[in-house]
C-alpha cells in the first residue's frame, strides 16, 4: 500500500519483527516475487511446486460420504495440496509450523560482525513467534497471488477480482472476518487495490461498482496478509499486451534495485537514489510514441509496524536529502511506481480506503451513526486498513454520513486514489522485507538464472571486449584454452558481489589446505591440482560445457532480427552424451534452469518424466564437436549469444546489430 510523501499516518507502537516472503516479496523475505503477472524471469519465483488443484477433488469426495459428514473436515485439515480457488488453510499444509522463509543474505561491511555475533544470534532466536507470523502471512500471500496471476483476465469486473483475492487471503488464514474481533487476528492487511492504468494506487471498488477489466488495461494489484499485526505487503502490475513490458520491467528492476541497497544504516536517501537510477533507463514505445518511465516522486515506500501498514518512516523513490537510517529489527515495504505522464500524482476519484488513526483524537461525535461505526470499526479493524465494502460485509447500511463524521473529525484518515494525469500509464512492484539481527531476509535470487544474458549482471556473458579482439580462429582457441581464467576474472569486472565472512571462510579454508598439502606431500601436489584445475578448463572435451550452455549454435531465422516479431532464440542448449556420467548431468542444462532446484544427479528422472517438452529443443551429442565447431566455424563466436542490454526486456543478438552475417 502507497504511502505518499507529506501525508501525516497514524503510528502504533509495537515491536516489529520476522520475515516476509514475498513477491515478487515474493522473493523479499519476498512477497511478491513479485510475482508477478512475468513468469519468464523474477519471481518465476512463484513456479515451485506450490500446492495445486487437488484440494478441492479430496475435499469434494469425503463430501460426498453422507454417512460420515465429518470427513469433509478431516480432508480439508490433512490437505497437502491447494485447491483452486485457494480454500485450504495454510496452517494444515505446513502442520509443523514451520513455513518456508527466504533467502538469507548477510550484512557486509562494518555490519560484517553480526553474522557471528553471538547476542546478535540471541536477538534472532527470540523473535521467532514473529518470524513465524510473517512467513505464514507471506505463505498465503505467495499462493493466493499465485492463482491470483493464472486467474485474472480481461473481461471480469474489478469486484470479481478483488472478492476473489479477499476470500483466498481470509479462507487461507482461517480468519473469515465476520465475527467480532476475528480480523484482528488476521486475514486482509489492507483492502485490494486495483488501480488502473493512470491511477497509481488506493483504488478498489466500492458497492455498484462495474468496471470490467480490458486487454489494453495496466493494472496495478496490491494486498496485504496479516496473522497478528505482521503485515505482509506487496504488489505487482499485470498487462495483456506486451507494448507494456518495459514499463513492467522498470518498476520490478527498481524494487529490486532497493531490496539490494536495504540494510542497517543505510540512508533512505542512497536507497533512493539508486531506485531513480534503475528506473529511469527504461523507456517504453507505446502507439508509436517513446516515452521516458518516470518515478513517481511523491510516492514512497515505508515501514510497518505492528497493526499499523505506514509507520514512521518512509522510502523514497528519487533522490533527495532525507538522511534517516534503516534501522536493527525494522520492517520495510519497498515500493516502486513509475509513469509514462508527469510522474507525479495527485488525489482523484472516489474514495475507497481508510483506516483509523492510532493517535485519534478523543472528540465527543454528534452524528449517532458515527459513534456507532466507530464501535465497528475499533472491534473489527483496529488501525488496520479497511475499504467500505468491508462495511457492507459487516452488515452496515447508510453509514456514509457517519463515516465523513469520523473522518472530518479527525478520527479516521482516508486515502483517496491517487492518480497521474490521464493518459498516461502507471506500473508498481513491491517487496517487504525484514532487517533481521544478523542477516536481511529478502526475495530468493539467482543473478545468472533471473538475469540471463543480462548485460552487465550476467558474468557468464562475455564482454564486448572480448568479442571484439577474440573474434577470429586465434582468438577463440585462446580463449578455449584459456576460458577458466576467464570466468575467475570477468565477475571482478561486470558484476561483483559483495564479499561477505563466507568467502573470508572459504579463502581461509582452501590457504590452510595447501599449506597443510604442501607441508605434507610438497609443492608437487599442490602444482598438479593447480594444473589438473587449468586443463579441466581449458582444451578439454568437458571444459566444452561451458561453451555449449548458452551459445547459440543454430542461425536464427530472419524474422528473430525484428525484436516486434517477437521470435524466440534459443539460448540454452542441453548436452546429451556419455560424458553427463562424469560430470553429474551438467549438460541436461535446460532441464536445469527450469528446476534449478531439482539436483544434479536428479536432472536425469526429471527429463524422462518431461521428455515429451525437451525432445524438439535444440541439443548438442558431442562436446567435442562443440569446441571444435566453435573455434572453426565462422558464424559461431563469443558474439553469439543473446543479450539483453539493462534497461530493456528485449533481447537480440550483438554483433553489430545482427547474428550470422
């Protein structure tokens, strides 16, 4: 949920703490992954195995034993998978409690010392009940976004479609709403924004409402999970065309962007910063005319504290002066919008959100309606959000005078939508995560997987120097030859990592192995794993591997050359040969950035079970071949990859515009 700059926002005190899985978050933990309406890339973080369409076939036959009614229950409670639409508790899948969490990554620099500090661990351990909360909040979250995504489609009503999400998020947390008190333990964080097209954030449908959803719409989705208090927040935009995808892609790079530069610290003001960065070098094509995506400036992201979805702070999406730091056990949504229009937005339409304020004022209320809300709204939302179809629910009728009472007088805050001019287009992507004790919890990421052929994040790339002085017969055999060193300098280069007490542990532990090797067997030994080590990686047949992955071997088609055709290439390439057996099935290389979950030694069982979806893909038999083909053959070189420029999702083939000419 938005929080724009200047608004004054209620605040309840409270510790926070735990993690979130988000999106898209997920991942960052992720909520999304960003999941995310894309699932060619981030957040096919959503693609696991997640619980499928069984539910509702169990449950549907112990309904129909009329002799032991009580069935029905058990099914559901001994559910292991999710039904569609998503009706299974969350807690019956995971009976133990223990829900998944996201990927750890640890704080560098002069934070460096919490990873193994001993209180900071202590501090973690404590927090577990709300560790707990959070990633069963973003556990429901990620399923219901999931079916969410596969779901929506153009020609349903907007209140179809926030129905839909709300009544996952209340089935899926056990918390219906509908008696007194029982939203307050959990269920929606915040009502379902839907927001269309200009409009950036706060909008979803009030009673009556009829618009339908269309093709050329940009919709923006966000809505909150709670157990507890602990809210999980997060948003994707979903599009039906693909002149959008740009406008997509920047929204997602930059919330990533800000996920990565979060941690203890860290001022607001480099966090946004590096956000208007990302954003900014995308630009977008839409009828004809290019139009530069803008951060909205006067949107942010914020902190969240318990029951309350806007806490003290806020995280800006441009660059400015705001000198506040991130701080030890604090939880952020980071958001970002961006704009074909002016990139900035202003209140509009009519409002749907609001929420009572934790530091109202106590003012005696003349309007008996409003007094009467006020009662509701304090034993079934608390500070949480709350939308008026939330109202209708409950089973309020003509409360809109006592409503503008409570709001006049101070008590309740709306939030109207907020919107950039008309005609233009607005996209959000958003992630929550937690600053842990000793590590930051954040969306689940791997750079080469999610950012393949990605131009400066992709270190299996080669540079363009590289194609540019290797581009010959000569070249390529020393390349060959010496490709190992390669890949142990290019990172250093394009794309380096932060170095973390991990990597100070492994350098450690290698140095002290070669002390003791040569200590023990002499400089002999230690010279031939230095040795053995350069021939595996270099003019040797398994060393093709590398070569064979991701290299485009087959002349694409002349149509592929126009990015608007939108012809696939095929970038990745398995091997099926005898050599698999010596190097744990590295070559079944499609099979595993599909699954790269799934294990090596496993890869095998994987492809016989999908052999039907990988017969036709283009493959290599022989690695030998491979390297051979690549050093003599003229229209194969480190050129011919794809590759994708940062800034865009378009892919092409770089040599001078063209592959294979």
């Amino acid at each position: 949920m938005a929080a724009k700059s200047g608004t004054q926002v209620g605040v309840v005190n409270g510790n926070q703490s735990g993690a979130v899985r988000a999106s898209g978050i997920g991942p960052s933990l992720r909520i999304e992954q960003s999941e995310e309406q894309d699932q060619s890339d981030d957040d096919k973080d959503d693609e696991e195995e997640a619980p499928g369409d069984k539910g509702d076939n169990v449950a549907g036959k112990k309904k129909k034993k009329k002799r032991k009614p009580k069935k029905k229950k058990n099914a559901t409670n001994g559910a292991t998978m999710q039904s569609s639409p998503p009706r299974v508790p969350v807690a019956s899948l995971f009976l133990e409690g223990q829900y998944p969490a996201g990927e750890e990554v640890e704080y560098r620099d002069e934070n460096s010392f919490r990873t193994t500090s001993e209180e900071k661990r202590h501090l973690d351990r404590i927090n577990n009940e709300f560790l707990t909360d959070y990633r069963h909040g973003a556990e429901v979250h990620r399923q219901v976004r999931r079916w969410a995504q596969q779901n929506i489609k153009p020609g349903q009503t907007l209140t179809e479609i926030a129905e839909g999400i709300e009544n996952g998020v209340r089935a899926l947390t056990g918390h219906q709403g509908l008696e007194e008190g029982d939203n307050i333990k959990g269920g929606m964080g915040f009502p379902t924004g839907l927001s269309l097209n200009h409009c950036a954030a706060h909008y979803t449908p009030n009673a009556g409402n009829k618009v339908v959803l269309q093709k050329e719409d940009v919709m923006k989705v966000d809505f909150g999970v709670h157990l507890n208090g602990r809210i999980v927040d997060s948003a994707f935009t979903m599009t039906f065309d693909p002149v959008y995808d740009n406008l997509v892609a920047a929204v997602k790079d930059a919330t990533n962007t800000g996920v990565r530069e979060a941690g203890i610290d860290v001022r607001m003001s480099d966090i946004g910063a590096a956000i208007q960065e990302a954003m900014e070098s995308y630009e977008v094509q839409i009828g004809g005319q290019t139009f530069p995506v803008k951060a909205i400036r006067n949107l942010n992201g914020h902190d969240i504290i318990q029951y309350s979805i806007h806490g003290r702070k806020s995280v800006p999406i441009v660059k400015g002066g705001d000198q506040t730091k991130m701080e030890e056990g604090e939880t952020f949504a980071i958001e970002t919008f961006g704009s074909t229009g002016k990139g900035y937005v202003r209140d509009d339409m009519e409002t749907s959100h609001y929420a009572k304020k934790a530091d109202a004022p106590s003012v005696p209320l003349r309007v008996s309606s409003a007094r009467t809300l006020l009662n509701s709204i304090t034993k079934n939302f608390g500070t949480l959000p709350f939308c008026r179809r939330y109202l209708d629910r409950l089973g309020h009728e003509k409360y809109l005078l006592g409503l503008n009472n409570l709001v006049s007088s101070g008590i309740v805050e709306a939030y109207p939508p907020l919107c950039d001019q008309k005609g233009s287009y607005t996209a959000q992507f958003e992630h929550t995560i937690l600053l842990r004790p000793t590590v930051k919890e954040v969306p689940y990421h791997l750079t080469h997987h999610k950012c393949l052929g990605v131009d400066g994040l992709d270190t299996d790339l080669p540079t363009s120097v590289e194609a540019f002085f290797l581009d010959s017969i000569l070249g390529k055999a020393f390349f060959c030859t010496f490709q190992i060193l390669f890949y142990a300098l290019r990172p250093m280069m394009v794309y380096q990592l932060p170095l973390t007490s991990l990597h100070l542990f492994n350098v450690t532990a290698q140095l002290a192995f070669d002390v003791l090797l040569v200590r023990f067997l002499g400089a002999g030994a230690l010279a031939y794993l230095i040795m053995s080590s350069f021939l595996a990686g270099s003019l040797h047949p398994c060393a093709s591997h590398f070569i064979a992955e991701h290299y485009v071997f087959e002349k694409p088609p002349l149509s592929a050359r126009v990015l608007s055709n939108r012809v696939p290439i095929p970038e990745t390439y398995s091997y099926y040969g005898p050599l698999n057996a010596l190097t744990y099935n590295v070559g079944l290389h499609n099979e595993h950035h599909d699954f790269p979950a799934v294990p090596w030694t496993r890869l095998p069982v994987l492809r016989e079970i999908a052999k039907d979806f990988y017969a036709d893909l283009p493959h290599h038999t022989s690695w030998i071949w491979v390297m051979w083909q690549f050093i003599w053959d003229q229209e194969v070189g480190l050129w011919c990859r794809v590759k994708r420029q940062k800034g865009s999702k378009e892919s092409k083939i770089d040599k001078q515009g063209s592959q294979g000419e």
